[in-house]
C-alpha cells in the first residue's frame, strides 16, 4: 500500500464578519480626496499612507483583525503577541489592478473587502514553490485536486478578512466592473520584532 503525506502546506485563512462597510467606504473615499496617497504595486489606483490601524474611526476593524490573528497565532502554534506593522486603505478604479508582490519584514498578511461588486478584481495567489516552477507536467482533462493548483483566484467578498504568510506572491485582477473597489491591507509582525 503506498502512503501519501502532505507536507510544506501554505495554509491561506478566510473569515467573514459583520461590521460596518458603508461607513468605511465614506471614511476612505473621503481620505483620498484629501491625500495624494503611495505608489506601490497599485496600478491606476489608490493607496493610502500607512497609518490606518491608528485611526479612530477604523477601530472596530483593526480589532476583528486582531482577533482573527490570535487565531492564526494559536493554529500555527507562535508565541508571543500579534502587533500590526502598518495598514492602509486601497481604492481599485475601473480598469485598475495591483501588480503580484510579497510583504517584506512581516510575518502574516492581508485583506479585508469593504466594498466590491462582481468583476472587481479577485486577489490571485502563486504556488511559493520555486522548484514546482522548473516543469509544467501534462495532467489528465478535468479539476484538479487543490494540492496541485499552481494559482489560486480568490473571489473578493465584501465583510471577509483574508489572511496568509507575508512571503505569498499575490496580486489583484483589473477591476472589470462600473464601480470602485475598496479593500483595506494590512501587516502582522510578533512582538519583540518591531
């Protein structure tokens, strides 16, 4: 009998919760009205600084995050405590997108959705394996079992936090829709490592 073991899984977490979007949305849009905002890997978008977690207003989600991470901690057995490095808002425009990346000098990732329609952009995550990339097998016609996928498109889902390792390429589609697409990012690092 052949025994077969999986092992190095790039473990991605998705929660949805319940908070309020509308309010966000007037918040950032109104932010970028008044800030010139970064260039990063956004392409005809909108990023602004890198402050946001110390905001008043966008309290109630900086601590869903938290919550969250302390999962994240107790599933991926780390000690000490989650701090957010630093958090920003993202406008996505029609036609705009965000080039594939990583997040340097942290350790955990990622996105919460405040706002998005069909068509704005899902987030798209690479297989972190350099050695898979070195062949492209021919596979048999059909869906694949996940372990095999060499991307992975995730839909953008308003009121989800997506959370993974900050060394994961990802980037966003173009948005295809008629309307914005707003997300907020964000960084984990443990304590003692600010």
């Amino acid at each position: 009998m052949m025994i077969a073991e999986q092992f190095f899984p790039t473990t991605v977490y998705a929660k949805d919760v319940n908070l309020d979007n509308d309010f966000f949305a007037k918040e950032i849009v109104a932010w970028s009205k008044n800030s010139e905002g970064l260039k990063k890997t956004n392409v005809k978008g909108w990023h602004s600084e890198t402050n946001m977690h110390t905001m008043q207003q966008f309290k109630p989600l900086v601590d869903e995050l938290f919550k969250m991470q302390n999962e994240v901690f107790k599933a991926e057995c780390l000690n000490r405590e989650p701090r957010i490095g630093n958090m920003w808002a993202n406008i996505n425009y029609p036609g705009s997108f965000n080039r594939a990346h990583i997040h340097p000098n942290s350790l955990y990732s990622g996105v919460y959705y405040i706002k998005t329609h069909p068509n704005c952009g899902k987030i798209v995550i690479t297989d972190p394996r350099p050695g898979a990339q070195l062949n492209m097998p021919t596979r048999v016609h059909g869906e694949l079992p996940k372990h095999l996928w060499r991307e992975v498109h995730l839909d953008a889902k308003q009121g989800r936090i997506i959370m993974f390792p900050s060394w994961l390429w990802h980037g966003v589609e173009n948005n295809q829709s008629n309307d914005i697409r707003i997300s907020a990012s964000f960084n984990f690092i443990q304590d003692g490592f600010q």
